[in-house]
C-alpha cells in the first residue's frame, strides 16, 4: 500500500502544467515561445539530478522568461 504524500511547511508543490500556466501568463511576449524548452530543461534536470537542481533552474528561468528585452 502506497503512503500518500501531504505536503507541509517544508515543501512547496507545484505541478509541471501549473509551473507551465504560471509562466505563460507571467513570460514576457518574446520570450513565449521558450517555454516549452524551458520547461523541458527543467524535467530533465529534475530527472537527471534531483529537484535541488531542478529548482535553482526554475527560479532563474522565471527571472529570465519575465525580463522584458524591449526595455
């Protein structure tokens, strides 16, 4: 029988589509065609080495995908 996971204080859960939906109402309009890659990179990562990893990722890309170039 599996454990269900109840997160807490010390967790913050996010899913890959809300990540995704957060982005592209935040993402700046030149950069809306970057986040599926983004969001790709950020799977592997995940997958690859572990959230710690995934997540300084996540936080710098939110950054670079909501800079406006124009300005």
């Amino acid at each position: 029988m599996s454990q269900t996971f109840l997160p807490n204080d010390d967790y913050l859960i996010i899913t890959y589509h809300e990540l995704e939906m957060a982005w592209r109402m935040l993402a700046s309009p030149e950069k809306l065609e970057q986040i599926t890659d983004t969001l790709d990179s950020v799977r592997q990562l995940n997958r690859s080495y572990g959230p710690e990893k995934a997540i300084f990722t996540m936080v710098s890309a939110t950054a670079w995908l909501t800079q406006d170039e124009s300005a």
